[in-house]
C-alpha cells in the first residue's frame, strides 16, 4: 500500500456513522450489521476494537473450535465476536450475547441476518448487566469475549466480577479494548494484575485493516479456582431473577437490571 492509498482505507475503515456496518470473515463471506450513529443510548455503534477481535477470532478459528461454549459481554447492537464465534465453530459451540436493554433489539436483528440456521441454532442473546447475577446464562463458559468494554472507572468492578463469576480456571478470556482515558486503564490494569494471568496479543497477529495503536487485545485466564470474597456478586435484596421487562418513563420496554447499570453511569459522573 502506497502513501496516498493508506489515509483511504484508514477513512473506509471508520465506519462510525454508517448504517451498515461490514466486516469479512472469509474471502466469500461478509457480516453485515446494523447500527445507529445518531442514537445516543450507549452500544449502538460498532467500535474498531470489535472488528479487530471479530478478525481475531478467524484468525484463531482452530482455538475456537475447541471450545463448547463462549460468552460475549457487552456485545454492544452487533455483537461481531459473537457472531464470528459461532461462524468458526460451525454451530457446535453454545454462544451466548449479552448486553442491556435498550441495545437488544438492535443485537437480535443482526444475530438472525448473519448467521445460518446452523450456526445459530445454539446462540443465545440475553439481557445482562454488569457485577449482577450470573444464574440465567449457564455459567462457566470455556471462552469469554470482551470488545470496548473498559470505559467508565466505575464500571471496571462490575465487569471484572462478572468475568470472575462465568468463567473457570481454564476459561480463555478476550478482551480487546482501546485506550482513551489513562486513569480508567490503569483501574482495570490493577484488576487484571490482581486476579487474572494475562498477555498481550503480539500487534502482528491482529488484523492490520483495523488496527490502531490505541487498540490493545488481552488474553487471560483466572489465577484462583474460587472467586475472592472481596469480587464476589452480592444480591441486592430486592434482587428477582425472573421479573419481567418494566417500562420507562419513554413508554419503551426498559431491562430491570439496567437500574444498576444507571447507578454505575450516576457514580462515574459525581464529581466527589
């Protein structure tokens, strides 16, 4: 690639604020999913760092393979690792996509565009929320996928227990992410550093189409076989596994467990 040509494919790369987002996964095969720029409920676009993992994740298809179940957190309205999962694995691997409320729509749309009846045959998408309850998804998974995840510091603790709480000691876990702000890295640095053995994936095995300097990929695994009481998930006392969809003050359905998921939003911005 020349210098003119570079700056191009570095802007057709950037897909921000379109409506359509597309990522191959083979020299035959596209995944085409949809998004909305101009919304401004959180996970609604597709961020570089899904794109690098989803490459990621063909790249290491024979991994892939050998796992029976994987988990997504955070799929965000494309969930592009879990759909690339369960393209690897041909549809042998349960998959499950999580993320809250207002984004799920958006999530089972593109689960159903992209994937075979085969391949989806054993894919999951359910509502989760950070740092609460694990029982509905059917934990521990072999592999646990993570894409531009790590953005809020409040945040950082719920998400690193809800990782502890689905895997076990020989779940791979993925977490691709892209550096913005350095104090709210370096919280989730301490928590990989405390509780996981970890590794940075080498930049030359990630998909260079995609890939920016500010984009890190994570591989790690539990260093503890049971959870440390200080990162265990406590249930609140009015916790209920089986309430149903509420509504909001907009009239649209709202998730219950996205309550904890507003707490966590309310806390990051005080400026206490």
């Amino acid at each position: 690639m020349d210098e003119t040509s570079e700056p191009l494919a570095r802007e057709a790369s950037f897909t921000h604020w379109a409506r359509y987002v597309e990522v191959s996964i083979t020299e035959s095969r596209v995944v085409s999913v949809e998004q909305d720029p101009d919304s401004f409920v959180l996970g609604t676009t597709v961020w570089d760092s899904s794109k690098t993992l989803f490459k990621l994740i063909e790249r290491r298809r024979e991994q892939f393979r050998s796992f029976t179940s994987i988990c997504e957190l955070g799929a965000g309205c494309g969930g592009l690792a879990g759909i690339s999962s369960a393209i690897v694995t041909d549809g042998l691997a349960d998959v499950v996509l999580t993320d809250i409320g207002p984004v799920l729509p958006w999530l089972r749309r593109n689960v159903r565009a992209n994937l075979t009846d085969k391949e989806r045959q054993r894919v999951r998408v359910e509502r989760y929320a950070w740092g609460t309850p694990v029982a509905r998804l059917k934990a521990p998974f072999d592999c646990i996928l993570c894409a531009d995840v790590v953005y809020e510091k409040a945040c950082v603790k719920p998400l690193v227990q809800s990782l502890l709480a689905l895997s076990h000691r020989k779940t791979v876990i993925f977490v691709a992410n892209e550096r913005r702000s350095p104090e709210i890295r370096a919280e989730f640095m301490c928590y990989l550093k405390t509780y996981f053995q970890w590794k940075e994936v080498p930049k030359e095995e990630l998909d260079g189409e995609y890939l920016k300097d500010t984009i890190e990929v994570f591989e790690l695994r539990r260093k503890k076989r049971n959870v440390p009481l200080e990162m265990q998930i406590v249930l609140p006392e009015d916790w209920d596994p089986d309430k149903g969809p509420q509504v909001n003050g907009d009239g649209k359905d709202a998730d219950p467990s996205d309550r904890w998921n507003d707490l966590l939003r309310d806390l990051s911005s005080d400026p206490v």
